[in-house]
C-alpha cells in the first residue's frame, strides 16, 4: 500500500514537471499541406480588391487557383481568423457566399494648426 502510495506520488511530480503532450490533433507547423495553405492565404489577401465583394469563384479565378473547395476552404478560415468578412446573397442557382477584405475603421487625421 505505501509503495503504491510512492508511486502515486512519484508519478504526480514527474508529470507536474514535465510538458503538457501534443494534442492528438495538433500538427507539425512546418508540413507541406499546411505550408501551401497559409501560401494561398496570403496570396488571397495580396491581391483582393479593398472594397469589392467577390464570390469563391472570382477569388480562385483571381489567384490563378484550379480548385474552387480549397479556395473556399482557404477563405473560410479568414473569416474565422477575422482577416475577411462573408455575406450571404441569393444567386441565379441558389444561396451564393460572397467575400472581402475585412475593412478597419479608418480615423480621419486633423492636423494642430486648424
């Protein structure tokens, strides 16, 4: 009973020391796939149009993508980063998702001398 009582003990001590493991879930930051994501992100952001909201469609069309669901996929997640916003329209087939750069409030800067 007492040894066991020991390694008890033993075991909370070490594991109190050492590093919390990986999450089965999380993912090597440095993998191909994820890489090639966050390159398409950034190639999204580059050359979206400041005011004009676009549909997935014009977006792979505007980075030269061949694949529309990984452009969705790749504007969803700047939605849910806040670097984008989404509005839902109705088109000529049905619901249509259209996207823009997420617009920061711009303060009009007055000089002293006025």
């Amino acid at each position: 009973m007492a040894l066991r009582l020991v390694n008890s003990m033993t075991r909370k001590v070490l594991t109190s020391l050492m590093p919390p493991p990986r999450q089965l879930t999380e993912r090597a930051c440095n993998d191909p796939q994820r890489m090639r994501a966050r390159k398409i992100e950034a190639a999204i952001l580059a050359k979206m149009p400041p005011k004009a909201w676009l549909s997935c469609t014009a977006v792979s069309r505007l980075i030269e993508a061949a694949d529309d669901r990984r452009t969705r996929a790749r504007l969803d997640r700047l939605v849910r980063d806040g670097k984008m916003e989404r509005r839902l329209e109705r088109g000529i087939h049905g619901p249509v998702y259209l996207f823009r750069i997420f617009r920061t409030k711009s303060f009009a800067v007055r000089s002293r001398s006025e």
